[in-house]
C-alpha cells in the first residue's frame, strides 16, 4: 500500500495506488474506467453505475480504482455494494441494506 509518512501519523497515499491501479488494468477495465469517469465528469448529477460480470474479473479491483482516482481529488464518495463480502472489501464500503 502506498503511504506517506507526515507528522508521525501514515497517509493513504491516493493517487499513487489509483495510479499503479491503473497500471495493471486491463483493456476492459481501462475502457470502464474511462468511461465512468468520464460520465462522472461530464454530468456528476446523473451519473451512477453498476459493473455487472463474472466472478474473478476483478470488479472490486475497479471500484477501488476509482475510490482513491476520486479521493485523491478530495472529493466525496459512497462505495456500496448489495453482497456484503464485496462492501468489506470497498475503501469505507457499505451493504446497500446497511
């Protein structure tokens, strides 16, 4: 995990671990992300999606790419999942029911 060391306290640094996310995308994954982000920034109003796909496809990997693409910018986020497994794995994840 990249962290930053200031004051004594540990840092998350955000934008390296969304950067070396990035990284190890695959083409698919890129294409999401992009495209997530892109809707995020074009219209944050209306933009909400949903990753559909099979186990093992590394789902989880892209919404925390996005979670600390989105923290880095200091902006505010919500990661919620319907399976609780998935919402312990999100940074500060929820269940939709919790």
């Amino acid at each position: 995990m990249h962290e930053i060391l200031h004051r004594g306290r540990r840092i998350v640094d955000n934008q390296g671990l969304a950067d070396q996310m990035r990284a190890s995308f695959n083409a698919d994954q890129l294409q999401a992300f992009n495209t997530i982000v892109s809707a995020i920034t074009d219209n944050p109003q209306t933009a909400h999606f949903y990753l559909q796909g099979l186990g093992g496809t590394k789902k989880t990997f892209l919404y925390k790419a996005l979670c600390y693409y989105y923290y880095a910018q200091g902006k505010t986020i919500l990661c919620v999942a319907s399976i609780g497994i998935t919402g312990l794995l999100l940074p500060d994840g929820r269940t939709s029911h919790s």
